[in-house]
C-alpha cells in the first residue's frame, strides 16, 4: 500500500507571512536578498505591488535561485538542463537527488535569475502607473468639461431669461391698454396744468392778499425747496408701473435715497399728520391751501400740531408701507387737488 507522498520543497526555503507595511522591496532586504532574487523565488507574483497581509512570500535561505514547480510532462532533469543549472549545485541546495522528485515538487535552481519576470512586473507596475495618470487626466477633463458645459448653459438660460423680460416689458409698453392709460395721464397732465393755469391766473388777480397769505401762510406758490440733499428721481408724477402704489395714478415723485437720509421740509407749515397713514410713516404739513407729503420714512422727526419752516428736518427716508425699496414719496396738493412738484422745485 502506498502512502500520500507531500509535495517536497527545498529546506533552504522559508515561507514568510506578509505583514502590514511590508512592499517586495523591504522584504528583500529585510533577508538581504535582492528584489530579482526575491521574485526568482516567487514566480506566482502578478504584481511588484500588490501584497496582502497574511498572504506568504518564499524566501531562499541559502544561495538564491529560481524555485520552479515540476508539471506534468517535466522532470527535474529537464528543468535543470532546460535552465542551464548546475547539476551539482542543484542536487546540494535541494538536499535531494533531482532523480528523486516528482511531478508537484519544487526545485529550486541555483544561480538563476528571473530577470525577465522582474522586468516585465516592473514594466507592468509602470504601465499601470500611466494608466493612471491619464485616467486622472481623462476625469480632471470631464470635469473642466461639464463646468464648461454649465457655465454655458447658466449663460443661454440667463440670456434667455433678460430676453424675455425684455419681451415682456415691451409687450406691455405697445399694449393697448397701456396706450390708453398714457393718453389718459396726458389729459389729466392737460386738465391739471389747465387747473394750475387757472389758480395762477386767480392768484394774479388777488395779488397783494395772496402775496402776504403765501408769505404767513407758507403756501407753495412762494416756492419749494428740495426736500433732500441727494436723491434720484426714480419714479415722475403721473408715472404708472407694476410697483404697488403707483397701481393707481402716482400723485408725487419718488426720490430715492439710502436709509436714514434726512427729509427737509420742503415749505413752511404746520404738521397736520406724523405717523402711520396712506404713505407708511408719513408726514403731512399744510400752509395756506396746500398740503406736502412726506411718505415711507423710517423715523419722523416733528409732531402733529408742530409749526416748520422751509429747510427743517422732517424725519429719515425709510420703506414703510408699500414699498420696494428707500425711497421718499413727495406728493403736493393744492386746494385738495395733487400737482407735479417738479413744476415748484428749483
Ligand atoms: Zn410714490
């Protein structure tokens, strides 16, 4: 009866257990062994790289060789002469007669080298290397390319977002009801300039009562002054668009201004209204029979029943109310009638 024969391998030949941090270089010269030495006897690796931990490395004690497994179809003696090895040297690291192994075993052959396995591992591991960095490349690329690719849309989308803005505004600007609410504010314009002409053409007829009435009294016709020192005019008077207020016919102008600009008073008068009304927190003064409103401030600076003269601080500009942003909305009255300031201011 025969026994199960073990595969035999040479006793100069050690099995190391890989550990973590080990590479193929720091194994080699941990066992002073060169790294085409070490792979000479490792022919299974696949790669100069990759080594888990807890997988097993041959190391060759004795003198380094090429450590070749018989297959079926080979002989010691075949390997030996295939490989050019030293019979003698052979036989003395293996510490076994080539005769005597089998198909399984292992044979290490003193002296050979597997410099072309080394070579072509390292070639692979450079190889892989550049794969590498051209797939870095390749993403790095894809990515420039798809910000690109979103920049431009940001830009189509914005284009075309301004485009139909611009559509929109002029679809309302050549509307016919807007046509029809310009033409109306153009005869309003007229009827109250005719007004105005009219109170002008009274007041030339009065001219000694009203000379001293406007004087005492503080009435606009005896000029008004501009009731900020910096401003910009945003909106006219009789303007109309889609900010709330102006909704209805806009009866004053709309100076805008930052935050807690002072408001001055544009005429003499008394304060009739300081507070909460039509125009947020307004303020509302009367000479003679003409009224100024001083509306969206953020604070007021005089109280109801207060006596100004033209150049006073009225209060701050603010955005109370119906607002859409700092702005001062000055309005004129005349005889309960609202006219355009700009026809008074200097
Ligand atoms: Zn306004």
């Amino acid at each position: 009866r025969e026994t199960a024969r073990q595969p035999q391998r040479p006793s100069s030949v050690r099995t190391y257990v890989v550990r973590a941090g080990d590479t193929m270089g720091r194994v080699a010269s941990r066992f002073g062994l060169t790294l085409v030495d070490l792979l000479s006897a490792n022919l299974d690796r696949t790669s100069l790289d990759d080594l888990p931990v807890g997988s097993t490395l041959n190391i060759p004690t004795g003198q380094p060789g090429l450590l070749v497994k018989i297959k079926p179809g080979q002989s010691a003696l075949s390997l030996i002469a295939g490989y050019g090895a030293d019979l003698v040297a052979t036989a003395r690291v293996n510490d076994v007669l080539p005769t005597e192994l089998e198909v399984g075993d292992e044979l290490l052959l003193p002296g050979i080298r597997a410099e072309s396995f080394a070579q072509t591992l390292a070639e692979k591991r450079e190889a892989e290397r550049q794969a590498q960095i051209a797939r870095e490349r390749q993403l790095k690329y894809e990515r420039y390319l798809a910000w690109k690719k979103q920049k431009e849309r940001d830009r189509l989308e914005e284009k075309y977002a301004a485009q139909a803005r611009y559509e929109k505004y002029l679809a309302w600007k050549n509307s016919p009801e807007r046509r029809a609410q310009m033409e109306a504010y153009e005869r309003q314009a007229q009827y109250e300039a005719a007004q105005a002409a009219a109170r002008e053409r009274q007041v030339a007829q009065t001219p000694q009562r009203t000379a001293v009435s406007a004087a005492s009294s503080g009435s606009v016709r005896s000029g008004l002054a501009w009731p900020m020192r910096s401003y910009r005019l945003t909106s006219r008077y009789g303007e109309r668009d889609i900010a709330f207020h102006r909704q209805f016919f806009h009866g004053g102008i709309d100076l805008a201004a930052p935050y807690g600009t002072p408001i001055y008073a544009a005429a003499a008068g008394t304060v009739t209204q300081s507070g909460y009304g039509a125009f947020g927190l307004n303020v509302w003064t009367t000479g003679g029979d003409s009224t100024l409103i001083y509306g969206h401030m953020s604070r007021a600076a005089v109280s109801a029943g207060q006596r100004v003269e033209q150049g006073q601080l009225l209060g701050y500009v603010g955005c109370t109310g119906v607002c859409t942003g700092p702005h001062l909305h000055f309005e004129v009255r005349i005889g309960g009638e609202t006219i355009n300031p700009l026809g008074l201011l200097p």
